[in-house]
C-alpha cells in the first residue's frame, strides 16, 4: 500500500528529503505523496522514512493504493532499474 499524507500535515519539511524514492513533495497546500513512486521504503529500508521522522504523525497507509509486501518490492526494483538506466 502506498502512504498518503493527511490535511493534518505542518509542511515542516522533514518528510521530503527523508524518501528513497523521491514521491515525497510539496502540494499546492500540503506535501503529497506520488502512490507510484511509494514503495513504503520496501527495498531501502525497514520502516517507512517519512513516517518515522513525521512529527504529528499525519502518514497512514492509503486505503485507494492497495499493495502487497511482492508488489512494493517488484515496484522498488522498477525504479532502482529505472535510476539506473536513466
């Protein structure tokens, strides 16, 4: 499942730089999250990044962006790939 970042967000800025990924930025009003590019830091790390270092905790899961644990990795290996090649 892809994270999402809630309307309780304080745009503190802490979030963004944490994400391997780079689906973390800044919204017209509150940071979002790009659900294609979240992989829940499956393949980085063992946490969520954006999660751990939020300070009001405004990072669920996202009910509309249902994925397993295979599916995370499988979309963590098509971005490294895509790094790689790009």
């Amino acid at each position: 499942m892809a994270l999402m970042i809630t309307d309780e967000c304080i745009n503190c800025d802490v979030c963004e730089p944490e994400c391997p990924n780079g689906a973390i930025s800044q919204g017209p009003e509150i940071y979002v999250i790009d659900p294609a590019k979240c992989t829940e830091c499956v393949g980085h790390f063992d946490e969520p990044q954006c999660v751990a270092v939020c300070p009001v905790s405004c990072i669920p899961l996202n009910p509309d962006h249902v994925e397993t644990k295979e599916a995370l990795q499988e979309k963590y290996q098509r971005l490294t790939a895509q790094k790689r090649s790009g």
